[in-house]
C-alpha cells in the first residue's frame, strides 16, 4: 500500500472511529506530514527518527515534541493493529521528556467580580435593541464561570442540551466525549432564562444556545473578542482568555476542598495527572494564606529569631 492511501486510511479510522474534531485531524495531518517530509520513506532507518526527534527538540517546545511524537506513533500503531505493516519502526526508539511544569494562569477573584459588576452595569443601562446581545454576553461569562467548560463548548451548546428548570447541560468535550455539568447558582439560572426569552426565535432558528445578531453560531472568535472588549471597559489590564475562566472554576474549587476526582470529572480531563496541575496552585496560595495569617506570626516567643 502506498503512503498516501496508508495515510488516508489514517485519518478515515481518526475521524469516523475514533470521532476525534477537526482541530485533531488537522494536527495530525500536519505532524505526519512534516514527520514524512524529514524521513522521505514510507518505514525509515532507526537513525533516520532519532534525527528527526532531535530537529524536534531544536525547534519545538517539549510539550509541542511530545505531542508531535505521540501522533506518528498512534498512526504506526494503528498500521501494526491492523497488520498493514509488520512492525512498528517506533517501537526502538527510546524518548525521554523532562518537561518544566508550567502553571495554568487563573484570573484573580477581584477580576472577576470586577467583571462581572461592569458587565451587569452595562446589561441594566441597555436600551431595548441591545438587550437581548448585553443578555447573551453576560450569560456566557457567567456560564463559563460557572460550569469551566472550554470556549468551544460553550460555543456548541446546542438548544436541546441545556435544561433551564434543573441547570443540568450537556457538553460536547475533545474526542467527542460527552458530559454533564450542573448549574447550582440560582441567579445565573434567571439570567439564562432571560437570555433565552429575549433570543427565543433565534435560537429555535439556529438550534444553538448562544446566538450572534444573524441568527447563527455565537462563535469562538466572536467569544473572545467579547470578552476582551469588556475586560478593558472594565478597566482590567489582564489579558483574560477564555480557557483561564477553566483554570480559575477548578483551582478556586480545589481550594474550597473539592475533591480533585470530582474537579476532574466535572472538567472531563479523561487523566487525572491533567487536573493535579491545579493542586499545586491551590497550594501555593495555602502558603501565602499561612504566611499572613498563621497565628504563630503573632506570638512572641523569647530566644526565638
């Protein structure tokens, strides 16, 4: 089989059995690519990959090679399962990665609130024709907040996925995969239904949640240039992302004592190791919590330095 029906194959298995999205199909597509570019053939020498990892390394960060590595080496595995080759040219090679922990950047509590407070502000000082957009602006912040769900979740919300009498919505995550989250807080529940009775014809249109003023997706794109908008009227010099509403939703639980399997259910990391990242924030606040409040700094003990 030659290299290009071997890579059709491929990415046939990626997208309509392991149903992986698009933005996954392209990554792939280009780190097979570029990987093939380098070798030149179809199962090259084991020198030939060790070469190419090291370019790797000169060229990418270490999260970036990781990844890249990983998707020639899910595509020969594939190959091998499937008996198209005999064997995986991987499967020699010895890759080491030590990675710097990198911590997820989380908004400041303040920030939010400040957010929040501005966003309200401008929702009640609305005139009649901009209602139903300011509605729909404020419910996405809010349910970003609320759920740490991903913008393009958020985005994909479709109209029959979310239950505005339980709270209870349906997320489409990476892979495909589907789950849960509960909306508890009382007030954004009303203010949902308020978006949804402003929108209601153009949602039903749609068919998604959040709609734009032509009556269609309330796209990504159009998600964060939302939110950067508001985030400078509102006098806040962060640059906020969408994503760090998802840092702030679980390092803010984990410090409240959440149990960091149910944080990780909630935000539909399918490892564990991926939500552990945001223990090690929740601890260094515990440290400047303990520095500044910790009654020890208070006493006053004789011989001591």
């Amino acid at each position: 089989m030659r290299l290009e029906d071997k890579m059709a194959t491929y990415m046939e298995y990626c997208e309509y059995r392991k149903e992986l999205d698009k933005k996954t199909l392209k990554a792939y597509r280009i780190d097979l690519c570029q990987y093939f570019e380098f070798v030149c053939v179809d199962e090259p020498e084991k020198e030939k990959i060790e070469d190419y990892i090291t370019q790797l390394h000169k060229n990418y960060k270490q999260k970036t090679v990781k990844r890249k590595i990983a998707s020639i080496k899910a595509y020969y595995n594939y190959l091998e399962e499937t008996e198209i080759i005999a064997e995986n040219p991987f499967r020699k090679i010895k890759v080491r990665f030590k990675e710097n922990v990198t911590l997820p950047r989380i908004i400041p509590r303040e920030e939010i609130e400040q957010l929040l407070n501005y966003m309200y502000k401008c929702l009640n000082e609305s005139t009649t024709s901009s209602r139903k957009y300011m509605l729909r602006d404020v419910a996405v912040i809010e349910v970003f907040f609320a759920t740490g769900a991903r913008v393009y979740e958020i985005s994909n919300i479709r109209k029959d996925c979310i239950d505005l009498n339980t709270g209870l919505i349906r997320l489409m995550g990476k892979g495909r995969k589907e789950r849960y989250v509960q909306i508890s807080s009382t007030s954004i529940l009303e203010m949902l239904k308020k978006y949804y009775t402003e929108n209601e014809s153009a949602i039903k249109r749609s068919g998604y949640f959040f709609v734009n003023n032509r009556e269609n997706r309330y796209t990504e794109q159009s998600i964060r240039l939302m939110l950067k908008k508001y985030t400078g009227r509102a006098g806040i010099e962060r640059n906020i992302t969408p994503h760090m509403f998802r840092h702030s939703f679980a390092t803010y639980l984990i410090e409240e004592g959440v149990d960091v399997s149910c944080v990780q259910q909630i935000l539909g990391h399918s490892s564990i190791k991926t939500t552990q990242i945001y223990i090690h924030i929740a601890a260094k606040k515990q440290a400047e919590i303990l520095k500044e409040m910790h009654p020890r700094n208070n006493m006053n003990i004789i011989g001591a330095a």
